[in-house]
C-alpha cells in the first residue's frame, strides 16, 4: 500500500451453511484449534483489524477480545452477502478477504495482496485465469458498490472485480511468495478437511 494509508485489516467469512462439508466449518478442529481459530490467528500477523462475519444465531468458538463480530443482514446471500457488513464495519482502509475454511494462509501471500493493490479498490489472486475473491484485498470504501450488487441480486463475487478497479495478481507472483499455492486451499468437503489435516500432519 502506499505511505500514509491507515491501518490494513481483514475480513473472514464464516457465515456459510457449509452444506458440503455437512457440519459448521468454523467449529471444525484443526490441531488445538478451531479453523475459524486458527485463519483468525494466521490473518492477525499480517493486519491490525479483524472483523469475523457469522450468520444470524451462529455459535462461534472463542476469540481474541479484539476481534469483532458482524452479523449477515441477509441470509443465504453468499460471500459478497458477508463481505459487505465486513467493510463496513472495519476500521481499516483496505481489508484482506477470505473464507474460515483456509487453513493454509500465508502472511507472505497476504502482504503481497495489500502490496500489489497501490491505487487500485481490489487485489485478487488469480490462477489459470480464474480469481479467487476470498483470497483478495478490497478496499473498504467499496462496501455500496457490494451493497448495490447483493440488492440487485448479483450475488457472484467475482462480478466486483468488473465494477472497481482492480488488479489481478499473477499465479507466479503468488508462487514466489506461497510456492505451494496452499493458500488457496479451502476444506469444502469431509474429503479436503482430511486432506488438509494429514497435510498438516494433524
């Protein structure tokens, strides 16, 4: 980012009915931790503002006093549904954006988002020309523009990029900071849930 700019921050989504995975992603565990826990803890390295997205009545595991908690003002809107409550309550001019379900985050990789973003509203990670908008750096005064879409009922979050400048970073500026690209790895199902355990070694 450029000098000057206040605070960085970061938004994690863990609102999700986490139909695929058949129980609540956030509780899973992951070692002596939850995964909302341990992507808390990770993004917490890298910025100085956490804002947590739950869905209305969700129980949450235990989290740092400092982390605020939102609430979805609509349910079963997908992530730009979370994303939007999250910029707006964050205290931080632009804001790292992932799901709870990234157990592999990297401050390398989330330092070279908030790098890459310069004058731009978004920084998205891109690999085989697909981007990845829960592994990107949004700029916090976009949140009417995430409103607009979620009221129109546009509720595919790689549409935002179309609608604000944005970058895209590279697969290879993503390798030379994660060369494994793990960060991009999410526990959707039982299946990648045990992966990324025995992965992890857990």
């Amino acid at each position: 980012m450029n000098g000057g700019e206040a605070l960085r921050g970061a938004v994690v989504l863990c609102g999700g009915r986490s139909a695929r995975m058949g129980r609540d992603k956030a509780s899973l565990p992951f070692g002596d931790e939850t995964l909302l826990q341990r992507v808390v803890r990770i993004v917490s390295a890298s910025v100085g503002d956490v804002v947590v997205v739950a869905r209305a009545g969700q129980e949450l595991p235990a989290l740092p006093r400092d982390v605020r908690v939102v609430r979805d003002e609509l349910d079963d809107r997908g992530p730009l549904g979370g994303l939007g409550p999250g910029l707006r309550a964050s205290r931080a001019d632009a804001v790292f954006a992932t799901g709870c379900d990234a157990p592999f985050l990297a401050p390398a990789l989330i330092d070279l988002l908030f790098d890459r973003l310069s004058d731009r509203d978004a920084a998205v990670a891109e690999t085989d020309g697909r981007p990845h908008p829960l592994c990107a750096v949004y700029r916090t005064r976009i949140a009417t523009v995430v409103g607009r879409l979620v009221a129109d009922g546009r509720l595919r979050a790689t549409d935002l990029a179309g609608l604000v400048p944005t970058v895209r970073v590279t697969e290879d500026e993503l390798r030379a900071a994660d060369p494994d690209l793990a960060c991009l790895v999410n526990c959707n199902t039982p299946e990648s849930y045990a992966a990324a355990l025995a992965a992890a070694g857990l």
